[in-house]
C-alpha cells in the first residue's frame, strides 16, 4: 500500500499529467429495534463512507475509501451485549479501495485493495470468492456493502471480447464473524457451558509467499451469453471451530485452511428473462464436527445454483432462485448436514413517485426455516433517501435461521450521498 501511495504522489507532482478527481460521501443513520421480546434497542449505528477516483489523461488512475462506524447500541443495552461485543464492534474503521489502475488498449492491471466479483446469484454470495465478508450482522443488506477489500494484483486481457482475468492474492484476510453474545454469533453454549470458554477467530495471515492466493476466470466470447469458468486457490474465508482444553477452559479458534475451488457461471437472456446458474465444485474443504470437542473433516463439496430473473422495464425486477451444498464426506457430530438447499425469490418495485419496495425471502427447505428481509425506500430529495425495513427469522431453534429468531429486527434509516468532480 505505500508503494501506492508514492505511484499516486509522483503521478500528481508531475504537472504535464492533468487529472479529474471524483469523490462522493456516503452517510448513513439508523436505529432499530427487535421485533422479538425484550423488544429492546438493537442498532443505533452512524457511518461515514468516502470514495474517491483520480483520472489522469494517461493510463492511469487510483481509487481510494474508507467507512468509518459508531455503533451505539451495544454500549447503551448492555444488558444484552456483552463485553466483546462493546469493545470490538462498538466503534470500526475499515480501509476500502486503494489502488492504482493502468489500463491500455485490452490491458488492464489493477493493483491495491480492491472488490473482485465473481458470480451471477442475488441474495447470498455463492461464486463470489475472492473477497472476505462482514457476517457481524449476518451478511444482511446490500452484497458490495459486507465484501471486505482485499490487496490484490488483478490483470485482464480482452482479446476480441474473450476476457482472461489473472489474480494473485498478496495477503489474505478472512470473513469478519460475530464475537460472543451478539446477535449472530456461533452457539457456542450448545457445546459448552457458559463461562467455561473463551474464542479467537482469524482475521488474517501473515505477508509471506506460503500464504499467497491465486486463481483466474476466462470469459469466452459467445454471443447471446456470459459464461465463465474459474478456479481459486485461497484460504477458506469462512473459519471451522477447533477448541482446546487448558486449564479447564476450553480454547475455541475459528481456523481457516487452504482449498481450491473450480466453477463456472452462466447469464443467459431470453426475452424478458434472464437465466442464471452458477456450479462450483470446493476440493478439500473443512468442516467442523463435535465429539466432545469441536474438531474438523476434510470433504469435498459441490454448490450448485440456478436462478431465473423476469424484467419489466427499469422499474419492476422479479426472480427466483434454487441452490444445493451437497458435501461427499460426513462423520459422526458434524455439525452441517451433508446436503442443504435454498430456495431464495426476491422482488423490487419502483412505484409512483420513485418509491421502492424491496422483498427477500429464503427458504430452507432441509429444516422449514426462513429469512424475510423487506424494505420500503422513500427519496427525500435527490441525495437523501429514507428506508424503513425489517429482517426477520423463522424456524426451529436448531434451524439454519430460526436459530436467529430472537435476533428479529425493524429500524428506520435515513441516507446521504454527496459527490462533485474537480479538474487538478
């Protein structure tokens, strides 16, 4: 990153090389409450985002981000969320772009953090590999939002619209968890007793060659039709749960393993629709199992996805979509079943006076559990939206939403979006 940084403060010392610079400001207000008693306070959250490109009339630019966060409810309803909660998630800064682009004719080489995604699905990330995600609150909102940058070497090469697209990973970074006692965090009292355990999860690994990532997409030219094939050799960003005992106190640690995962992806119109599937096939992926102790199991594990998208005009988007996890190897206590599907449709509706409505529902049908998300965006004015919404879970206790039931929420949240371009 501060080899970026000099590119960037030699490119702008030079003054034969004229550059516009595009900002914008992002704001974001909110406060909510659960839907399931105690009916208490469950965000009181304020965010800053910052997103600023510089373009040169040569080849190059560079993009730079940051959000910053302040969330107040977990210090003010104390009763609920406990001290990990309020001294990690209480207060967060997180680094967004920063890279420096050159691109030329068919070349482009994009190096620094970055978001690169693969994949067609809506809803949930299946495809899209590359980057880590916030799931602190579940991965729920918009996708772009919860990816976490990542420092990436990213080339592609459009040869008669035939894109070859090469990663290297320089250092990898892992999904950001829920810590103990919020909302979504792991149940870990179903294996061990309040008070007898304590849990760190990875967030990264060190800047060493061993620890690279690497991986590619080709992208053939077929007329009528977006098909990729891919392949990622990376640290698994979600973690398996491994604990110790020491001195009675049983060491939880979220490990996070090297696997490689092959896939392609398909976007096909057809008329008003559009076809999307997506099947990836994961080698030597781990799972956690229970026996007596939280270890894990290597298995294979194949993902497929097939969607379907009906568009009227720009105002009206309707879809359905059905996935599949089906793991090849199980053992005793796993914790995951070996097969587990999903059957996600979601709606957005742009009524009278830019109103827009948008519904989520994903259903599982392995356990009967459900999440609804609903949202209902009012514009203020041409830079300030208001949103009321709601995200609620069904299901069984032990279910792969109703396990969240409690977590229900509503909450109201108001929305800025600021931006000029200016010529240096």
């Amino acid at each position: 990153m501060i080899k970026v940084l000099k590119v960037f403060l030699i490119l702008l010392s030079c003054p034969s090389l004229a550059a516009i610079l595009e900002s914008q400001i992002n704001t974001q207000s909110r406060i909510g409450y659960h839907l399931v008693a105690p009916t208490d306070l469950s965000s009181h959250r304020h965010e800053l985002e910052l997103n600023t490109t510089v373009r040169f009339r040569n080849p190059w630019s560079l993009g730079a981000g940051f959000r910053a966060l302040v969330e107040g409810a977990y210090a003010s309803n104390s009763s609920r969320y406990l001290e990990p909660v309020r001294s990690r998630d209480t207060q967060d800064f997180i680094l967004r772009d920063l890279y420096l682009q050159y691109k030329s004719g068919p070349f482009t080489l994009k190096m620094g953090n970055q978001q690169v995604v693969w994949g067609e699905a809506f809803g949930f990330y299946f495809a899209d590999l590359i980057n880590p995600k916030d799931f602190r609150d579940f991965g729920i909102g918009p996708l772009e939002r919860n990816r976490l940058h990542t420092p990436i070497i990213n080339f592609k090469w459009n040869i008669d619209d035939t894109v070859l697209q090469g990663l290297y990973v320089v250092k990898p970074y892992f999904n950001k968890t829920p810590n103990i006692g919020s909302d979504f965090s792991f149940p870990f009292n179903k294996f061990f007793a309040p008070n007898t355990f304590t849990f760190n999860d990875e967030r990264t690994l060190t800047l060493a060659s061993k620890n690279a990532e690497f991986g590619g997409r080709l992208s053939p030219n077929i007329p009528g039709a977006d098909l990729s094939f891919l392949y990622f050799n990376y640290f698994d960003r979600a973690p398996v749960y491994v604990s110790n005992q020491n001195n009675g106190l049983n060491e939880i640690t979220g490990k996070h393993y090297r696997i490689e995962t092959l896939g392609t992806t398909l976007s096909l119109p057809v008329s008003t629709c559009v076809l999307r599937s997506e099947l990836l096939y994961h080698l030597g992926k781990q799972f956690t199992f229970f026996d007596g102790a939280l270890n894990s199991f290597k298995s294979n594990q194949f993902v497929g996805v097939l969607g379907l998208d009906y568009i009227v005009g720009d105002r009206w988007r309707v879809g359905i979509q059905v996935s599949e996890n089906y793991r090849t190897r199980t053992v005793p206590g796993a914790l995951e079943l070996s097969s587990t599907q999903l059957i996600t449709s979601h709606g957005s509706f742009t009524l009278t006076q830019d109103h827009i409505f948008d519904l989520l529902i994903a259903y599982a049908p392995h356990d009967g559990s459900s999440l609804t998300e609903i949202s209902y965006t009012i514009p203020l004015s041409k830079r300030v939206d208001l949103l009321f919404a709601a995200d609620l879970f069904n299901g069984g206790n032990s279910s792969q939403f109703g396990l969240f039931h409690p977590a229900s929420r509503g909450y109201i949240q108001i929305k800025t979006f600021l931006g000029n371009e200016a010529k240096l």
